[in-house]
C-alpha cells in the first residue's frame, strides 16, 4: 500500500499577498479562495496556502499524503513504520491523519 503526494501546504502571514503572488506572478492557476485556505491546480499535486499560526509560521510548509484506505494504511503502519500524531479522524469532509517524517516534520494523511 503506497501513499502518493497530494498537497504541499504552505503557511502564509498575508493570505491576499500571497494568493496574488502565486496566481500572477508564478501564473499558477487559482481553484479556491478563502481567508484561511487557498488552492492551485499544479498538476497531480495542490497547493494549499493555510493562513499562519502560532504552530506554523509563515514560511513553513507541511506535506500532504493520500492513500485509497487509510484505515488499513494507518493500522498497517501505526507503530511500525511511521509515527502517528493523530488517528485517522473525519475533519473538513475528509477522513484525516497526522504523523511526522524522520526530521520530526508534520505530515498529513488522508483517504
């Protein structure tokens, strides 16, 4: 069972800055526009701009992973080869997971 790259999520301190930035400079094609969450089509990968937090200050990014059963994935792998923050958990209409890589970085999960 393999997990395939589905989001690179980047942390902003100006959401209307950076929306501009990517869609007219880099020319990235804008698909959703929030205050707290932005997407653009990049190909079989999203890039998700998330406003920015105490937890994650602009300039910093997190990956996003997908899998087609994350129940399985996760009782697969929790404990064994990767390090679950959080179980699989129904968040924002999808079923989520978070865990960190070998550098302690956050990742998602989701199914």
């Amino acid at each position: 069972m393999n997990a395939s790259l589905r989001y690179a999520i980047k942390y902003v301190g100006n959401m209307n800055d950076a929306v501009r930035f990517h869609r007219d400079a880099l020319g990235l094609r804008l698909r959703f526009e929030s205050p707290h969450w932005s997407e653009f089509d990049t190909g079989s990968t999203t890039l998700a701009l998330h406003l920015a937090d105490a937890d994650h200050p602009p300039g910093s990014c997190e990956l996003g992973f997908g899998v087609e059963d994350i129940e399985a994935f996760h009782a697969q792998k929790a404990g064994k080869d990767i390090v679950f923050l959080s179980p699989p958990t129904p968040l924002h209409g999808q079923t989520l997971a978070k865990f960190t890589d070998t550098d302690g970085a956050p990742c998602s999960l989701s199914g």
